[in-house]
C-alpha cells in the first residue's frame, strides 16, 4: 500500500512539472524564443501577439499556457506564463484594482 502511494505520488509530480514550472522560454512551431532574442525573431517566429500593453506581449496559442513576453528596445527581456506575470490580469474594474 505504501509503496503503491508513494508510486502514485511521483507519477502525479512527474506529470505536475511542465505546469508549474516556466522555463522561460517560447516555443512556436519548430522555433525557441529565449531572453536575449530580438522581437524581429519573436515576430518571426510566433507571429503577431494576441494583444500588448506597451512592453508587455501576450501569447495565447491553443493547447498552450499563455504566455507574456517582455520586449525592450528591440529584444526579449523576460518570458513568464500569464499568471506569474500579473500582466493581463481579468479584474473586473480594469487591469488593476
């Protein structure tokens, strides 16, 4: 019993890794987008973002956690999935309360 749970456990974990943690990275198509690439390479590779708040882009592809990239003076500075970013947040009196 206890080493079906412990089992059962890491199996759970295992699986639990890609939503948890954010490499900070993006992947369109057969494309990474990394810190440090340039937003003609973004562009390039991921297309148009679904929408932007100044530096912040967001990037909702389908069967993919959204993602916002931050760009600044011309390169990629930070890549976060949406809810560690707090941009783009759904507060129904604006952006922030």
């Amino acid at each position: 019993m206890n080493l079906n749970y412990h089992s059962i456990l890491a199996a759970i974990l295992i699986l639990a890794v890609p939503f948890v943690s954010y490499a900070g990275s993006l992947r369109c198509g057969g494309k990474l987008i990394s810190p440090g690439d340039t937003e003609q390479q973004l562009l390039d590779a991921c297309g148009a973002p679904t929408s932007r708040k100044g530096a912040e882009w967001l990037y909702e592809k389908p069967g993919s956690v959204p993602v916002v990239v931050t760009v600044g003076r011309g390169v990629v500075s930070f890549i976060r999935n949406k809810a560690e970013s707090g941009a783009f947040s759904e507060h129904p009196f604006g952006d922030r309360p």
